[in-house]
C-alpha cells in the first residue's frame, strides 16, 4: 500500500503506511471489538498481523473468519504451549508476526494489543502527529480501563508509551527502544487527547499481584536506581488499591534483584535511566519535563 493522502485542516496531507502486529491468546471475548475498531479506521494499516498464541477457545475462529473477508488482514499461528506467558509469550508473538510481514515499503509499525477500543480516526490522527514533528520516535495514545472505581484512564510520565498500543517510526524501531531514543534525542509521547478503552483491566489476565511483581521486575531489568523505585512506591501507596501495589512493585524489584536476573546489557543506557532517576528525585530538568 502506498502512502495515503488525506484532506487536512492547512490542506492536503500525505501519510506513510503502516502496519501493525498484534499477539492474541484466548481473545474470544473481546478480540472481535478490537477489529471491529480497525476496520472502521479512516486511515487502514497496508497490513494486519494477529499472531495466535495457542488460544484454546474460539479465539482462532474469529480470526479466521475475518481473515476470508479482509485482504490486509492475516493470521500467523503459534503452538499451544498450554499456559499463558506474559511478557516473554508476547514477545516471542510479537516478533514471530514481524518475521511474517510481507509489506516491506512501511514507514510505522505498531504493536497493538487483542482487547482495546478505539475511535475511527484514531490512526489518521497519531500519523499526522508523526509527520509533523519529525523527532517523534515512538508515540501512542492513552489508555483507559475498568476497575472497581468505574472507568479510570492510566497515569504515567508523558514520555512512556504503553505497550498496548506503541507506534514505531521505522528509523526508530530499527535502531532504538524507548530509552535509547530519548537518550539519541527522538521523542517519545503519550497522546493524552487520544483515547484507547481497553476491555478489561490491566493485568486482569494474569491477576493484578502478579502484574504488580512484573512491574518491579520490569524496573530492574531496565536499571532503576533503588532510590528510585522507592519513592516511586511511596507515591504509588497513595492511589487505590493502596498500598499492596507498592507492596508488588518493591517485592518484584527485589525478587529480581536476588535472582540476579538479567539486566539491559547497556551500561549506558543503564547509567542514562539513573542519571535521570536522580535528576528527578532532586528537582531538575529531566526527560519528565
């Protein structure tokens, strides 16, 4: 697919393809939704990879069943390894749908999440975002989920790009991750005015304890400074449910930590996140503002 050309509010504008891979495991319940919210889109991805990672349930039927009708639309098919792997598991999805895309002229890839609803413009508005500022790296929108509390929209620093929706730049996704690229001066941004409503809550398939233990092991992995990750706990034992996410974050990092499990083998980029760690623990000028 060629780069589209859309009408614009300073005239026309023209839009590079994208594509866009999406792992899905024992989706039935909500996947149908999210392609329903692609194939209303202003502006279509050139192609559509859903990687289906051993469902069990009518998950692969789904797929299939758009799959005789989309032609953009195609479905890659793991083995059942007979449970569920976060992080990892979706990786390895991930990157198995990478292997498999046939378009080769994209300028954004997407790694997009099976339980997420957004509007039909959606893509058309991030992409006219990317074109406009050129520095922009990796940018998506924000996230909004059900807890107990009703409808709550996700809160993190403006330049964190949750993975539920992560639009990659191509010279960006060749060369960098989200780090590196505000260490090599991209920039990285969550979109606050677009709004994606995911269908469940977050970590509700693995259980909200274990996501908690995930993001602490997540934070050494990437080089979090202790002091750091300390107060970046207490600030969390303020928010519902108070304390035993705080609880999850510290015994994750500390999990980790004992196991000596691997960290990101970039000493710099690892002094970089402490740098910026410390900087903002004392108030200064950092990649938070």
């Amino acid at each position: 697919m060629a780069a589209m050309t859309v009408p614009g509010p300073s005239g026309d504008q023209v839009l590079p393809p994208y594509v866009v891979i999406t792992p899905v495991r024992n989706e039935e319940n909500f996947v149908e939704q999210t392609i329903q919210s692609m194939l209303s889109q202003t502006v279509r991805p050139a192609e559509w990879v859903l990687v289906d990672d051993g469902s069990s349930d009518r998950t692969p039927q789904i797929l299939g069943q758009y799959a005789l009708s989309v032609p953009w639309l195609r479905v890659v098919t793991r083995a059942d390894r007979g449970f569920r792997l976060s992080g990892r598991g979706v990786v390895d999805a991930f990157y198995d749908g990478y292997r498999q895309l046939r378009s080769r002229d994209w300028g954004f890839i997407v790694k997009l999440d099976a339980d997420l609803l957004f509007e039909s413009d959606y893509f058309e508005q991030c992409l006219r975002r990317f074109v406009q500022q050129p520095r922009l790296g990796i940018a998506g929108g924000t996230i909004e989920s059900m807890s107990k509390n009703g409808i709550q929209r996700e809160s993190h620093p403006a330049f964190h790009v949750r993975g539920a929706t992560k639009i990659y730049r191509r010279r960006s996704w060749e060369e960098i991750d989200e780090i590196k690229a505000n260490m090599m001066r991209w920039q990285t941004r969550t979109f606050p005015d677009l709004v994606l409503r995911q269908l469940r809550p977050t970590g509700a398939a693995q259980g909200q304890w274990r996501d908690w233990l995930k993001g602490g092991e997540g934070c050494y992995h990437i080089g979090y400074h202790p002091l750091f990750l300390l107060a970046r706990s207490v600030v969390r034992a303020r928010r519902s449910p108070y304390l035993i996410a705080s609880i999850g974050l510290l015994v994750g990092y500390l999990r980790a930590s004992v196991k000596r499990l691997p960290r990101v083998a970039d000493a710099e980029t690892v002094a970089y996140v402490r740098e910026q760690q410390l900087a903002r623990l004392l108030g200064k000028n950092t990649i938070w503002r």
